[in-house]
C-alpha cells in the first residue's frame, strides 16, 4: 500500500472512531488517538518528487464549423487537446491541459525534478527565476503556468481535496458565462439570437458575443437584435479581442449599445495600449476588461495601476498558474478591481472558487462538446455551477477517451 492510500484509510479510520466516540470520551482517549492521526499525516505528506513527465495529445473525429472574431479565424479542423501528465514517486499522478510549446513545457517541468512538489511558491520561484537567462516572457510563461497547474493537481490528489479546498474555498457555487456568438459564413442576427436563446435555456444567466469585426453599427445591431429576444432573462456580454484599432473606434461602438446594460466589453483594443483602454473606460458607462494577453503580477499592476480596466481577465495557464494567480488577485483586490480569469474553466473554476474577487467563470455551453468530447460541461443551474468535489483539478483523461482519441 503506498504512502497516500496508507494516510487516507488512517485518517479514515481515525476520523470513524472520533466522530463514534461518546460525548464525555476520556481526554486519555483523545490523546491516544490524535498522534497517530498528526503521525499519518506527516508520513505521507513529508515529501513528493517527480518521477516521469509525459505529454498527451487528443484530437477529436469531428470538423467543427468556422468560426471568427474580430482577429482571427478558428474552427474548421479536427479539435485538439495537449495534456501534462506528471508521475510522482509516491504514485501520485497529475493532469493539466496546456498551452505553449511541449519542448518548454517539458523543460520547466523538469527544471522541479528533485523539489518537493508541495512546496508550492518554492517550485514556482525555481521554475522562474532559477538560470534566468533569458527571462520568462511570453510562451515560457504559458509553459510555466501549465506545469504549477499539474502541481497543484497532485498537491489536491495528495491531502484527498479539490484544489480549491486546498487554497482556500471561498464560494461552494460559481456565476458562469456561455462564451459564444462568434462570426460565421451566413450567420444573420436573427441566428446569433436563436444561439443566445439556447444558452439561456440550458440555464445561462450572461452570454458573450463577439463584436469588433464588422462596422460599429452593424455589431450594434446584432447586441439590439439578441437583447431583444433574451430581454431581462440574461445580461450581454461583448469581446472586441482587441480589434478596435483606436480608442475612439472603440468608443463609437460602446456609445451605441451602453443603453442596454451590458455586463462588461472585454478587450476593446490592443493589449499594450494602457491609455487607449482607460481612454474606454472613462468614456462609457460599461466596465471595461483587459488582461487576456498579460503575464504574471507585473502584467496585472501596469493594467490597474494606468486606470486600464475595471477587471482583470488574465488567463490561468498564460498568466503562470494558479501560484501566480493568488497574487494577481491579491493586488487586484488591493484596487477594489475583480477578476474574472480567461482559459480552461475546470482549471479557472478553483481559481474563481477560493478568490473573494473573482466574479465569473468562462465556460461553454454543452453543444460545444458535439465536436470537442475530452471534458464533460459542467451542469449549469440558474446561471451558476457547482464547485467540483473530487481530489485534485478534476482533469485527469478517461480511458475510454485517451483510447479513442490519442494521437501522441
């Protein structure tokens, strides 16, 4: 029996005979029995090592359509998926999906090997600044985040908790957004509507379109076309994805719908430009969301200390992991700015559990698993979604899935 299962049936057991225990149980009792607990944990929490690394690549079977926002187009291919896997000496495994290049993945990865995984802030301190030549920037980054994920997905499965319980839950049910209504060949704003509508019926309480490719009054009407077939069951979301070449291109278009209460415009233009972004947000009467493509706590303080945003959506992985994360949403909190982390939602939804002002999780509804079948959704209700209970991220690749769909 390994050291992990050895701690759990002990606790287990210990737990049992505590709660069986008579309400005037001897103190004698108590002390007898609290050491072997305090001794099990320590046994098989001392130390975990990395033993092997592996990365794992998934592609679905089925094209799915063509799609775009203002910048760029997707879709129209097989889906794919790049997991981390990590093995631990004491037979502990670790899942993550990734982002970046697999080589640096693989580097930082085993830039830790010999560090002890539970040391948390330890192992991101070496993966980031240990032979900084050069400076993580940019896809090291990504590769960064996508390892301190995999750790903390072992550190859950080690003490037998969510991650989230981990780091402290701070709500048991998360807000959640279906992120859709991107651009498509034929799509009419009659259609964008219909799709709304089906999200709001599967229990969706704010929905995201995709604005910034067309002309400003076009997008306009396609927000006036949705708002009035969804009226007051859900708010509207809009994601310029940074395509508004000017501030003031920006401006135009947000003064055209601000009547209609949305819940927040994200990313109205380019990611460097601080100014232009708190040019928008002193113009309009819509929060405004930045941070997608900005790295680690530096990034997030140059974004809410130029007056850029009302919220912070930097993405988990991209943003160097949930390690990093903590501190984004420390110094944010610090502004009285929320947070809202872009990317994976069965990563980001521990992330939105434990931080206080985290606000909403990035999710997609579950028609879009007809063409991407590696995670189930998650079951949405009145527009929020319950926290996972199961040990670690709750990532880890089902068989029957890793069989059919491997490809490297």
């Amino acid at each position: 029996m390994n050291k992990r299962r050895h701690f759990l049936k002990n606790s287990l057991m210990v737990a049992g005979a505590l709660s069986a225990a008579p309400a005037f149980a001897s103190e004698q009792m108590l002390n007898q029995v609290q050491p072997k607990l305090q001794s099990s944990v320590k046994d098989a929490l001392q130390y975990i090592n990395i033993k092997d690394i592996e990365i794992i690549k998934l592609k679905g079977d089925k094209k799915t359509p063509k799609t775009w926002n203002a910048i760029k187009t997707s879709g129209g291919k097989e889906p794919t998926a790049t997991y981390l896997k990590i093995t631990t000496d004491q037979g502990i495994t670790g899942y993550t999906m990734t982002k970046g290049n697999k080589d640096d993945i693989v580097k930082y990865a085993k830039k830790i090997k010999g560090l002890n995984l539970l040391h948390t802030e330890k192992v991101w301190h070496h993966m980031f600044f240990h032979n900084r030549k050069p400076v993580a920037k940019g896809k090291e980054i990504h590769a960064i985040g996508s390892v301190d994920l995999c750790v903390w997905d072992i550190v859950g499965k080690a003490l037998g908790l969510p991650v989230h319980t981990v780091l402290g839950t701070h709500k048991e049910q998360v807000l959640a957004y279906a992120a859709g209504g991107y651009y498509a060949e034929g799509k009419t704003a009659s259609d964008l509507a219909k799709e709304m509508e089906s999200y709001v019926k599967e229990g969706f309480k704010y929905v995201k379109i995709k604005v910034g490719f067309l002309d400003a009054r076009e997008d306009a009407e396609r927000i006036r076309t949705v708002a009035k077939a969804i009226g007051t069951d859900a708010r509207i979301m809009v994601d310029a994805n940074n395509g508004y070449k000017t501030a003031a291109d920006a401006i135009r278009f947000g003064r055209m719908v601000e009547d209609l209460d949305l819940y927040w415009f994200e990313e109205p233009v380019a990611p460097d430009d601080w100014r232009g972004n708190a040019e928008v947000r002193e113009a309009l009467d819509i929060p405004i969301v930045a941070g997608e493509n900005e790295y680690t706590r530096w990034g997030a303080r140059d974004l809410v200390e130029n007056h850029s945003c009302d919220i912070v959506n930097i993405d988990t992985i991209k943003g160097g992991g949930l390690t990093e994360m903590k501190k984004i949403a420390a110094l944010c909190s610090a502004y009285h700015v929320g947070i809202a982390p872009h990317g994976y939602a069965h990563m980001n939804i521990h992330a939105v559990a434990s931080i206080p002002n985290a606000m909403i999780l990035e999710t997609y509804p579950a028609k879009s698993r007809d063409f991407n079948p590696f995670l189930e959704p998650f079951p949405v209700k009145n527009g929020y979604v319950d926290v996972p209970t199961q040990p670690g991220l709750g990532m880890d690749i089902a068989p029957e899935i890793l069989k059919k769909y491997r490809v490297g």
